[in-house]
C-alpha cells in the first residue's frame, strides 16, 4: 500500500495523543524547525488536533503547512516566522512585525506527503471558499485512510455546499474499509471501488487476506464483486490509455512528416533539413513568447497561439529561401538534393548553437497545456498531448483544405500528377515548387510549435525525428495526405502497443522492421500513385 | 504460319482505371501493324504489357503461340526476342553509342557480331558518331540510336512506341524507308504513332484504340472512312 | 581523352604524388609545448553534438582553474595553456583528437570526456601513449586503469548511499524501485550492481522493474503509464531509478509531472540529472525529486562560495554561452582534476605522466563541495563526499543528504 | 583508335586523374613503408584516411555506378569493424592472457566461446566479408526484386543501419553495448605500442587501397561497368534489351559491400576502438557526402573526398574547433552547386556552369 510506511507512524501518533489534545502552535512551529524528525513530530501533532481543532487552529494549521511547503517558514535563531512580501510574520501568531530572518527548513521525501496531507485536511475543515476545500478534498481522496475518520465527519457537518458534503461523506466512507463496523466496511468497499484504478484494486485484493473474508459471505461476495469491477474498468483504462498514447504519438508523427510528404511527393526531393525547419519552429515561438513577456505579460499564456502565424511565415519563409537558392538548382539530381539539405540541416544547427546556445529554452508552461485529468479508473489525459492532438487534427484539416480548396493546392496536386503537363497548361511550376516548399517547411515549423510543451527545445531537437518521419513518410506514399495520416496512426499505435511487451528499444527496432519489409512488399508505400513505370 | 503476338481477354488497371479493357489482337509474322488512337487509348499500356514492363489484371498474351508473356520478366521477354523502342527516346546517355548498340546486341563480342553492329549504326546512319556520347547526340539521333539498339539483336516482334515524334519531315521519311526496310517475313513490327501520313506509308493494318478497347481493324484507308475513328480520334 | 598528352599526365601523376606525400613530411602545426616556459594541458570536451550542453562549459572551467593557478605562479616555473577541441560528441573524434593532443601538440595531460563511450575511446590512446587522462563524471565503475584519473565517484561510493538513504526510515522506506535507464552500459551496469545490492538485502525480484529506451528517446507517455500502475501495485514504497542521460531526462521529467505524479507519491532519483536538465521545465511540480552526486551547488562552505564567484566572473569574462549562476558537479571535478594535476606535478617536480602519477599518492584538495578530496597511491581514483539534492523550485537542487566524510572509491564492484 | 580494340589495362590508364591519384595513393604507400622519418601518429592518419577512402570507394561504386545511393554503408564498415574488434580482442587474450575490458563490463566470466575461431585472422577475415555479403545479399536480393529505388532505397538503407545502432546499443545484444570493443592488446603477436604496427597498418590500408582502385578502375571500365552505368541512365531500357539488372546490381551492392567491411576490418585497430558510432545516420550520409565532393562517379573522387574531408575534420576539430561544421556544410553546397561533378572539376570550372549545371553529370538512377 502506498502510504503504509509514512501513516503507519502517523496512524501511531492519533492512537497516543488524547483526543482532546490541544494545539500548541508555538510548540508545533519550534518542533517545525528542529530537523527532519521534529517536522514529522509536528505534521503528527497538527493532524491529531484536527478533529478537534478550532477554525482558528485549523486555519493557522493551514496557514503554517503551507509555508513550510512553500518554503516560507524561516527557521532562526529566534522564534520560527513567516515571510511574505509584505513583512514577516511570527509563526506562531501570525502577528506582523517579526524580524525575518533564518532559513526555509527543507522538507524532507518523507515529510513532505505529511506536510501536504496537513495541509490538504485543514484547508478540508476550514477553507474560506468551497473550491478551496474541493481541492483539498482532492487531494485527501488518496490518502483517506490516513487520517482520523472524526476529521471527515466533521468537515461534513461543517460542509455548506452540498454536492461537496456528499463528496465529504463518501471519502470518509472510503477511509473506513478497515473500521470494526461491517457494515461500513461494506460501503467502504463500494466506495473505493467507484474510482476504479489500480490502487483501488491493490486496496481491495489486500482484502482476501482478511478474515473476514473467510468467515463473511457478504463481505466476501462485496469484495469479490468490487475486484471483479475494478479489473473490468481497469482493462478498459488500459485500453483507453493505449490509444490516447498511441494518438498522441501518431499526432507528433503526423505532424512531424507532413510537411516532409508534400515536398516529397511534389519533388521527389528528401529533405534532410525538415527536423531542424521544427526547430526553428519551435526557436520562433520562444521568441514570441519573449516578445510577448516584454509587450504583453498579461496575455503570456496566450503565446502558443499567438506564435501560431508567426511560427508558419518565418518557416516558410526560411523554406522559401533554402529552395530558391539550393534545392531548385539541383532538380534533377534528387539525391544530391538530399545531401545538400544535409548540408543545409548542419549549417542551421550549428549557426543556432553559437548563435544562442546549446542549452534547452526556458519556456513558460500555460495552465492549458499543464497536467492531466484522470477521466476513468488510470486513463489519464494530459493536457499537453491533447494539444498536440488537436494541433495535428487541425493541421490536417487545414492542410487538407490547402490541397483540395486553393489555387496553389490545385497546382501543387497537378505538378505532384504530371509535372510535364501542368507545366504546358500554363502552371509555372517553378514557382509551384517553391510555394509547396514552403508549405512544408511553414508545416514543420508548427510541429516545432506543437512540440515545445512535450519535449526538450535545443539545437539538436530536429535530429530526432529524421528517421521517424521519413519512414512514415516512405511508408505512406507520395503525394497522398491520407497515406501520411494513415502511416501515421499505425506507426503511432503499433509502436505504443510493442512498447510495454518489448521494451522501447524492440518497439522501435520491430516497428522499422516492420516498415521496411513492407516497403518490400509495396515499394511505393501504401497509397502509391499507380501508373506507368516509364 | 504461327501469329506473333496474340492478345486474348487483356485487361489491365492502374488504381481505379482501366487503361486497356478486355482487349483481344492478334499480330502476324510479317505485317507492320500501326497501333493508333487519342491519349489515353492504351496503346503505350498494350506495349508495356507485351515487353513486361506493366502486368495485367486479366488476360494473356501469347508470343509465338508458345511463351506466356503476362508471367514472364522483361529480360526474358527481350531475351525471346521481342524487343521495344520507348516513347521517350531511351539511350545511355554516359555511354558511347557504340556501347549503347553494343549492350543491344547483348554483348556479344565475335566477328559477326562487330558486323552487325557496324551494319546497324550504318543503317541508322551514325557510324560517324559511333565514339561519341549518347547524351550528346541530337533528339532525332537518339530516337534513331534507340532503334539501332532495339534492331541489333534481330527481334522477332519489334515494337516502335512514337518512332517519329519530334523529328523533321526529312528524319520522318528515313526512319520510314528504315522501317520498312525491317520488315522481313519473320518478324512482326508493332508502331504506336500519332502521325498519320507516317502511319499511312509503313503499316499495312491499323488497330484503332478507344479507351481500352479495339475501335477498328484494317488498312489505313479503311480506317480514315470508318465515322467512329474519324470521330473519336481523326477527326473531320 | 584518347589522345592523351605523356607530359601533362607524368607532371599531373609527380604533382599529385608529391602532394600527397607533403603532409607526410611537414613539420608540426603546433609546436612542442614545453619551450616556452608554458605546459599544455588538452581538454576533450565537446562543443557540438548532442553532448554540447553538458560538455561545453568545462572547457572553460579548465581554463578558469588553469588562470588561477597560473595566477598563483604557475606549475614548476611554467604557466599552463588550455587547448581545447571540440570531438563534436563523435566517439572515434575523441580518440582521434586525443592521439593527436598527445602525440603532436605534446600535452601533458587530458582533461576529458562525458560518456562512458567516449572514455572507452580515448583509453587506449592514452594507454598507448602513456599519458594521462582526467575524467569529471561518474561512471559505472569496473575500470582500474594507470592511465586515468577518476576524478568522480564510482557507484559504489555515490549510488549505493543514495539508495540507502532513500531505503531507510530517515528516506522513504523505499521497498520497491522502478529502473528506467537509457539502453547503454552505464544504465545497465549501475542497475545490475543495484539488483545485487538489493539481493544482498533480501529483497525479492518482483520488487523491481527494469526498462531502457534507446538514445535521446522523448516519448515517455506509454512509460510512465507503465510506473504508474507499478507503482499502485502492492509491496510498499516505489522508487524510480532514473538512469536515462542527456534530452531524455528533462522529457521524462515534464511527463512524470503531467501525469499528475509527484515527488511524495513516487520519487524519481535522477541519477545522471543536473540542473542544466531542469531548464527549460516548470519545477514547481518536480519538488522533491533527487538527484545524487559529488558536488552540488548548495553546498555548504566558504570554498564554494569562492568557486560559484570565480565562476560568475569568468563567465562574464570570456563571455561562455553558459549560465552564470549554475555549477553542476562535473565543474567542479574538472576544476579539482586541473588543481590535482598542478599539485601532482609540482610535487613530482615534473611534467611526465609517470612522474606525475608516481606523485598522487597522498594528495589532498580542499574541493569546492566542502570535503576535503584525497587520492593514494593505491590507485587513480579519487575520494569524494556524497550529496543527495533534492529538485527546488527554482530550477536547483537542495542538499538533501550528505555524507559524513568521504567514502573510500571501491574501483570494482562486489555485486555484478 | 577505337574504344573496343584496345587492351582493358591501355583503356584503365585513360583517366588522368585516376592514374594521378593511384599513383599518389601508391606513393603515399611506398612512403609509408620505407621513409623512416614517419612517425607513428602521421603513419595512424593516414592509414585512417586510407580507410575512409576505401570506405568512400565502395559507395562510389554502386552510387557513381550504379546510380544507388545506401545511406547505409556503416553496417557494412560496422560489420567488419566487429569483426576486428572481436578477433584482435580473442587475439589480445591468447597473446597477453590480460582478460580485456569488456569481459568485465559485459558481466561475462570469458568472451563468448563462439567467438573463439576468430582469433585465427585467415578465419575472421572470411568471416568479415562472409556476413557482410550475405547480409548485403539477403537485404539487395530482397529490394532490387521487389525493385525499391531511388529515394527509398536511400531511405530503407538508412533504417537498416539505424536499426543495427540501436541493437548495437543494447548491451544484452553481445557486443559491449555503446562502449563497443576496445583495450587491443597485440596483432599477429605484436603489442600494439611497439614501433611499426601503426606503420605496418597504415601501409595494409594503402595497399588495400590501391587494389581496391585498380580493382574497381577494372571493373568499372569493362563490359560490366558499361552495363551498371546503362542500369543508372535507365534501368527500365537496360531490363527491356534482355539484361537481368537484378543480378547486376545485386553483384556491384555485394562487391560495395564487402569492400566496406574491408575498410572497417583495417580501421578497427587502427583507432583502437569500435563500436556503435559508426552504425549512426550521420557517418553514413557522410560517406556520400565524401562522394560527391570529391567527385562522384569517379573512383578518384571518392578518394579525393575522403581524404580531403576527414583530413579538414582531424585537423579543424583540434585547432579551430567551432569553423568544421561550417566548413563542411559549406564544401556539401558549394559543391552541391558550382561543382555538380566534385572538386575533380575545379580546374574545369567556368563561371556559365552555375547556369547550366547538369548537362552531362552522373544522374540518379531512375526510379
């Protein structure tokens, strides 16, 4: 069990301590600034005063956790206080006025889960706003069983909103799986197995070794259903979590080899530059989201979409200039091609390094794209993922629209057809060329843009993805989107469905196996372009 | 007498189209047959699939009345005899023509066959440019380099695709008097050719094409009465 | 072409033969070292590549412990010179600009290397040329050789401490340990010495789990799921054990933090993590994390002070692309590589690489991380102090632990 | 004077440069073997370059040739490499009985038995070329049948050799993992730091080279060589004039390949190490890249490259280390650009060829 080792101490120190024992805050906060094990004698002391506790106390308790988390308590030579911007405060009385001096004790691993559970339980019984003591309900919701079951009866009476009373009272509940009342053992059970997760289900299977659940039928009958349930959920989740990741992935594949796949289709040039056109891509909305610091702060948040334009035209625009001065003189030589955007990649790699650095940028995370929501059971979706998610999906539709729905799409698709003839109906496909170019650079460079919340921005960021989108792209097909896409997802899925048998190395071993044995079998990947070989 | 190349059923798809449609042909020993019709007709699939460059959906072809050609390699099929000039002029370009005749007559290296080789690029008229490197030569000397190439070996069925697009009315009459001095009892000659007057002096049928499909069969000049080959594709 | 001239081609032939052969017969480039009362000392640390991040500030933190010295009078009456190059984090690079160090630019002595890859390569260069090759980092150990000064711990002295401490009442209880490590040998070699530790303690293999991804792997989502549910299995506390390097770390640490898990429900101990590796994340939700080395910036004591200065001015000074304000352990063990070398050498009274190995025996440096650092004659390695850190807010590390002294190196390990 | 009567050795001395530049390798060769005033470390740099040559060479022939790129010659540099490294290794124990460094931090109590036979060279030589020709067999048979080409070849050759680095990463794959074979004690008996090993390598690797030039100089100019060029300009015209390009390019992939895991075998002892490095993306399109400067489609260009670019990079990275990667990208575009046929054209140059560049320059082959 997850919290065994901490509470069982903790579950220690409630049995001792009188019920009534009283808050001695001056005690709690010198105990506070005596070392390791003087912070968990007084996250001990804090929890036993709960259930009792005045909504002064509690709020004091509150008060004080937090800044020991925040690493606002200074430990002294004299009496513990509290910074704030505004003046320090004594620890004790929260009085202003007292000399700040001293340093933030440091919360130690196992500390730290008391701190919080302290912190979360106070703010639970005397939170000035409902979604305060929501939160800090959340927070509980795992460590239940830790606390002293009066502490939720009472922040349920005391509870005004009334969907949170309900949600109080079911934690509570919860806490009580191993109470010596059957009968509230059985609603524990019920309870916990409502959250069907795993740890649910570690808590429930832990049951069997009971006695109980030799002697009982109904609470055998209660647990064996409960486990029955979770395990059903839990497949599910699994399943869930399976796709969402393998989408994610396939969403990065995606976008990574798009704007690869419209030059390969349209040229037949590979180009070895696309990983470090998502570089800069990614580079150009550091610098918006600088600019943005320096002229709007308000509005910094909103930097991923702002960039958004900006990221697509600065690429396209470098697309623009690496085809018109490099590629568009070696046209009918596409394997030089590809290694003069070799050239071209270590050239902007190396220009970025001196120019700004090695290090990974700094980049400030919005709350939109921060964290994750656990929807069911240990299905989690995180929020940055789902960005790029839905970046890709959008970027697919957009681009989808460019091809079908514009004068340039119409000429990108009829060059990729027959270069030759579009060139005799009047398409200056030169120009074509140079357009669809930066298309796919512009495309790049939103991928950069997508990536910057999930992974590290350096120089070197572009190098990772060459052979990646390459074999999708192969993979795919020239000139089709829908084989992109197509290759995309599978790539995606598979590899996520090998990684937890194999490991990440064979995932990826067996996966591009898997590519280029089908590549042996349709040389032209999966929606080739059929016609006339000569 | 055994036919050629004989065509049974052929139908031959690329994606969602159908360039050649349930085809049926036979062409003879000793007949140089004009293959015409608008873009898009098959003429240049029906090649492909007799030189093996393309396969079919459905359908055979037989050469000789004995080798299966739809499940035979393109090497093989070259091998037997059957050999096939592009529509693009085809030559290797960093080669010499020489090399390139050379490589036509399959590398043979004896007396008689220098003979024959010299013979060619004096039939073809570039033995003077014999050293020099294909990609050097003019359009109409490539589209002739490739004829050389393709008639060195003696093949038994000799298929022109396009032999006179881009040449000058003087190259158009010599590649005529050459392909009509390539017809020999033993062999069948198969021209794709949109030049009609070309057509009209070398081929002694015509198969008229129309998507896919045989739209007419016979002389030329029955051909230019026929109101549905003047409609698909000679026009008024 | 046919028709070729006898003249031009025997001219073209004797030209391009003797051009050939030139290079054979030039002198040196870079002249021997030792004339003009300066002492060449050779860095081999990348500045390009993938390594450049990490490797590219020792550069100058030789040089900045070379000015000091030198400032100090120098070494033996010679002021040393730094000659840097940059192997671009290419492995044959490094043994070839080694050989050539040695060999031409006459050094004497190397200050090198971040992966165990690149050691491995430079290795036998130095053993062939008998020179000496200071490494900063810390390794998987099992390598004893006269060539090479281990400047850092091997895991025997920095590992295992750490995990005890995590395993202890005073840590976590730790009970059960998720290894996830990049799929090379010092991931595989720390992990397999931790399983026989753990063996020795009692504790059952279905304890622990073992992943590896390959090089600069990013997606960490299907992984973390992976911890996740291991981590709410039953058998008590779960511990990560984290020996991925370079852009995997901060990869891993941005998902571990999306998917809702801290540092109180399953701690990640960051092996090879620098706060180099938390730019560029929000550290708020990693607080508590730890880290394990020889040196952190927090450390206490009036040498660091000095060291974290002399730093923030050098920077300034030479303008390196690099933050002022941070000083991660390998530093710092190229800083005490440089100063042991120089108190080697003037010991032996010479700049031999066997003199100056006959002179480690003994040694001591008052190292910035407060310990007081010593090396024997037993072997090359070097003794160190121990620090746990723990991830702060602001992108640093806490000292968490710390050793009472330092541990004497144990080169080979005894658990596999 | 006709092409076709004369003797094939009258027509391999034809290419002035060729001629120029074997007989500047083999100059460089009697130097190596007979100057005394060389010393160890020039004699290790230019048998290393000797090796990249002969790597660079045995691109050039199925690329320049043959018109296939492989973005994957590593594997076959890599397999002998291995192979090398596995014989000097068995050969360092049986000589010296020091248990190297590997058996250590592989966890091993002794190398593998299997690799026991290798300590005999005449053995792992045969096993050097074996693998890389059955491997180079099995991966050309399979793709020219189905007829992969062009780009994707390019692309499937680089996934191949990726695929090798990241099992070769893998200690559990039996290799020594990312630190690869090192601590060579001793070769044909002799340790390694006595005088004239680095010698008596680097003149292997000249000689090696020099045959592999006159070798491909042969060859290429042959009836064989004439047929892979007509398989670059238009393998479909080739295929059609009765010729199985299969066997052909199958035959000019397997002789590149050996030829590659030959340089990897003289390359091995000569750094002293080997591992998965050389399997990386990066050094495979480098050999291309040596290729093209030096002027592809021309075994002497493929020299010139190697030895130019490696030389630049040996000396750069230790001098002037931030100018190489600039160096470099710069000499792929400017070559990419100006000299579509390498720097052997450089005398050749005029400013009008900007504008016409690719009248007459190897093409790719068809797809």
């Amino acid at each position: 069990m997850r919290w065994r080792g901490v509470l069982a101490g903790l579950i220690a120190v409630v049995a001792a301590c009188s019920p009534a024992a009283a808050l001695d805050r001056a005690s709690v906060a010198a105990r506070a600034c005596g070392g390791a094990s003087g912070m968990t004698d007084a996250a001990n002391a804090m929890v036993a005063s709960l259930p009792d506790a005045s909504v002064e106390d509690a709020r004091w308790v509150a008060t004080f956790s937090n800044a020991a988390i925040e690493r606002t308590l200074r430990c002294g030579a004299g009496a513990p206080t509290i910074a704030a911007p505004e003046g320090a405060r004594d620890a004790a009385s929260l009085r202003p006025g007292a000399p700040a001096d001293g340093s933030p004790p440091l919360l130690s691993l196992k500390n730290r889960p008391l701190f919080e559970t302290v912190r979360a339980a106070a703010t639970l019984l005397a939170g000035p706003t409902a979604a305060e003591r929501a939160g800090a309900l959340t927070a509980l919701e795992r460590r239940a069983g830790s606390l002293p079951p009066e502490l939720f009866e009472r922040a349920a009476e005391a509870e005004t909103d009334p969907a949170l009373k309900e949600r109080v009272l079911g934690v509570g509940q919860a806490a009580l799986l191993n109470s010596p009342d059957m009968a509230k053992r059985l609603a524990a059970i019920q309870r916990i197995a409502a959250t069907p997760d795993r740890r649910a289900l570690t808590q429930i299977a832990a049951l069997k070794g009971d006695p109980a659940y030799g002697e009982d039928p109904a609470f055998r009958a209660a647990v064996d259903a409960a486990v029955g349930s979770i395990e059903r959920w839990l497949a599910v989740s699994n399943a869930l979590n399976v796709f969402y990741n393998g989408l994610s992935f396939a969403s990065i594949l995606f976008m990574a080899s798009a704007g690869l796949a419209i030059i390969f289709g349209l040229m037949g040039v590979i180009n070895l530059a696309q990983g470090e056109f998502i570089m800069i891509g990614a580079y150009v909305a550091y610098a918006v989201q600088e600019a943005m610091r320096a002229a709007a702060p308000g509005l910094l948040d909103w930097y991923l979409i702002a960039a958004i334009p900006v990221v697509f035209l600065v690429t396209a625009g470098v697309g623009i200039a690496v085809e018109a001065t490099i590629v568009r003189r070696l046209y009918t030589r596409p394997l030089m091609t590809l290694l003069a955007t070799w050239a071209v990649s270590l050239l902007i790699v190396n220009l970025v390094r001196v120019a700004i650095g090695t290090q990974n940028l700094q980049f400030v995370t919005p709350s939109y794209i921060s964290g994750g929501r656990l929807v069911t059971g240990d299905f989690i979706v995180t929020w940055n993922r789902l960005f790029a998610i839905v970046f890709a999906a959008v970027t697919l539709a957009l681009t989808w629209f460019v091809l079908k729905k514009t004068p340039l799409g119409l000429n990108i698709r009829a060059v990729t057809q027959n270069r030759a003839m579009a060139g005799c109906v009047g398409i200056a496909t030169r120009r074509v060329d140079m357009m669809a170019f930066g298309f796919g650079s512009g495309l790049a460079g939103l991928a950069g843009l997508a990536l910057c919340p999930i992974y590290s921005v350096n120089p070197q960021m572009g190098s990772n993805f060459i052979v990646d989108s390459f074999m999708v792209v192969v993979l795919g097909g020239v000139g089709t989107l829908a084989g992109t896409v197509i290759a995309a997802l599978g790539v995606g899925q598979i590899n996520v469905l090998i990684e937890p048998l194999y490991g990440a190395v064979a995932a990826k071993v067996i996966v591009l196996l898997m590519i280029i044995a089908f590549l042996q079998w349709r040389p032209e990947g999966l929606y080739a372009v059929k016609g006339r070989r000569k | 007498m055994t036919v050629a190349v004989l065509v049974e059923g052929l139908t031959v798809e690329f994606g969602r189209f159908r360039a050649i449609d349930d085809l049926s042909l036979a062409i003879d020993y000793g007949e140089v047959r004009a293959v015409i019709g608008p873009n898009g007709a098959g003429k240049t699939t029906l090649l492909d699939v007799i030189s093996g460059v393309s396969r079919a959906r459905t359908g055979r072809v037989l050469f000789d009345e004995r080798l299966e050609l739809t499940r035979t390699s393109e090497a093989a099929i070259a091998r037997a005899g059957v050999r096939r000039k592009f529509q693009k002029p085809s030559v290797f370009e960093a080669l010499t023509v020489r090399d390139n005749v050379e490589i036509g007559a399959g590398g043979a290296r004896d007396a008689a066959a220098r003979d024959r080789i010299a013979a060619t690029l004096e039939t073809v008229g570039l033995a003077a440019e014999a050293d020099r490197l294909a990609g050097e030569l003019a359009h109409g000397q490539k589209q002739w380099l490739e004829i050389a190439m393709v008639v060195v070996s003696e093949p038994k069925v000799l298929m022109l695709d396009e032999p006179v697009a881009g040449l000058t009315d003087e190259e158009t009459e010599r590649t005529a008097a050459l392909v009509r001095r390539l017809r020999t009892p033993g062999r069948a000659i198969v021209v794709v050719e949109h030049d009609m007057d070309f057509v009209e002096t070398i081929a002694d049928r015509v198969t008229v094409l129309h998507e896919g499909r045989t739209l007419f069969e016979g002389s030329m000049a029955r051909a230019r009465a026929d109101a549905r080959v003047v409609d698909v594709y000679l026009g008024r | 072409m046919s028709a070729f001239d006898r003249r031009t081609f025997l001219k073209t032939t004797a030209g391009a033969a003797a051009g050939a052969i030139l290079p054979l017969a030039a002198p040196p480039l870079i002249r021997s070292a030792r004339a003009a009362g300066t002492v060449k000392l050779g860095c081999l640390f990348s500045s390009s590549g993938t390594m450049a991040n990490l490797e590219g500030r020792l550069n100058f933190v030789a040089g900045m412990a070379a000015e000091e010295i030198n400032a100090a009078g120098g070494v033996n009456g010679s002021t040393i010179e730094v000659v840097t190059s940059d192997p671009a984090s290419d492995w044959p690079l490094y043994a070839q600009v080694g050989r050539q160090m040695l060999a031409e630019t006459k050094v004497a002595a190397l200050f090198g290397c971040w992966t165990s890859v690149s050691r491995k390569s430079v290795l036998p260069v130095v053993e062939q040329n008998d020179g000496l090759l200071f490494y900063p980092l810390h390794f998987e150990g099992d390598e004893n050789s006269k060539n090479v000064v281990y400047v850092n711990s091997p895991p025997a002295s920095s590992v295992l401490p750490a995990v005890d401490y995590l395993m202890s009442p005073d840590g976590v209880e730790a009970k059960r340990f998720f290894m996830l490590g990049s799929d090379y040998v010092w991931p595989r070699k720390i992990n397999k010495q931790l399983k026989g530790y753990w063996k020795t303690k009692g504790i059952d293999e279905s304890a622990w789990k073992e992943e590896y991804v390959p090089f600069s792997f990013s997606n960490f989502q299907t992984l973390v799921n992976q911890i996740r549910a291991f981590a709410d299995a039953p058998g008590g506390k779960l511990v990560v054990v984290l020996t991925v390097v370079g852009s995997s770390i901060p990869d891993f640490m941005r998902e571990f933090a999306n998917q809702g898990i801290s540092s109180s429900d399953v701690p990640v101990l960051g092996l090879d993590m620098v706060e180099a590796d938390l730019e560029g994340l929000d550290t708020q939700k990693l607080v508590g994390h730890l880290n394990c080395w020889a040196y952190l910036q927090q450390a206490k004591g009036e040498a660091n002070q000095q060291f974290l200065k002399r730093w923030a001015g050098y920077v300034g000074k030479t303008k390196a692309p690099f933050r002022p304000d941070v000083a991660i352990d390998p530093m710092v063990s190229t800083y005490d590589a440089v100063h042991l070398w120089a108190m080697a050498a003037k010991k032996a009274g010479s700049f031999d690489a066997p003199e100056v190995r006959k002179a480690f025996g003994g040694l001591s440096f008052d190292c910035p991380s407060g310990y007081k650092i010593g090396m024997t004659a037993e072997n090359n390695y070097v003794s160190r102090g121990v620090f746990i850190g723990s991830v702060n807010e602001s992108q640093g590390f806490d000292v968490l632990w710390q050793s009472e002294d330092t541990p004497k190196p144990v080169p080979m390990s005894q658990y596999g | 004077m006709s092409a076709a009567k004369r003797s094939l050795l009258a027509r391999a001395l034809d290419d002035r440069i060729f001629v120029a530049v074997t007989s500047a390798v083999a100059t460089v060769l009697l130097a190596a073997a007979a100057w005394p005033g060389l010393s160890d470390y020039r004699a290790n740099i230019v048998g290393q370059l000797a090796c990249f040559a002969l790597l660079a060479v045995a691109l050039d022939l199925i690329w320049g040739y043959a018109g296939i790129l492989s973005l994957g010659h590593g594997l076959f540099f890599a397999i002998g490499g291995y192979v090398a490294g596995m014989h000097l290794l068995e050969h360092s124990v049986a000589v010296t009985g020091i248990t190297p460094d590997i058996v250590q931090f592989m966890g091993w109590k002794a190398l593998p038995g299997w690799w026991g036979p290798l300590e005999s060279f005449p053995v792992a030589l045969a096993a050097a070329l074996g693998v890389a020709f059955v491997v180079a067999f099995l991966f050309g048979w399979v793709s020219f049948r189905s007829r992969v080409g062009g780009v994707y070849f390019a692309i499937i050759t680089q996934a191949l050799t990726y695929v090798a680095m990241l099992l070769m990463f893998r200690n559990d794959t039996g290799f020594g993992g990312n630190n690869g074979m090192t601590g060579f004690q001793a070769i044909f008996g002799v340790p390694f730091q006595s005088p004239g090993v680095a010698r008596g390598l680097a003149v292997a690797s000249l000689a090696s080279l020099v045959a592999a030039l006159v070798g491909c100089r042969l060859l290429t100019i042959g009836r064989f060589g004439r047929l892979l060029v007509a398989t670059r300009d238009d393998e479909v015209r080739l295929r059609s004039l009765g010729y199985e390009t299969l066997r052909l390019k199958l035959a000019v992939w397997c002789v590149s390949a050996v030829l590659a895991a030959v340089a990897g075998l003289l390359y091995a002892p000569q750094v002293g190490i080997i591992n998965p490095r050389v399997l990386s993306p990066d050094l495979s399109i480098e050999i291309a890249v040596w290729c093209a400067i030096g002027g592809r489609g021309r075994l002497a260009g493929a020299v010139i490259g190697a030895a130019l670019v490696n030389a630049l990079k040996f000396s750069l990275s230790a001098t002037l280390p931030d100018l190489w990667p600039f160096v470099l990208a710069g000499l792929v575009i400017l070559v990419a650009l100006i000299f579509p046929n390498g720097l052997l054209d450089i005398g050749r140059w005029r400013p009008t060829l900007l504008s016409r560049a690719g009248a007459l320059q190897p093409r790719d082959a068809t797809p």
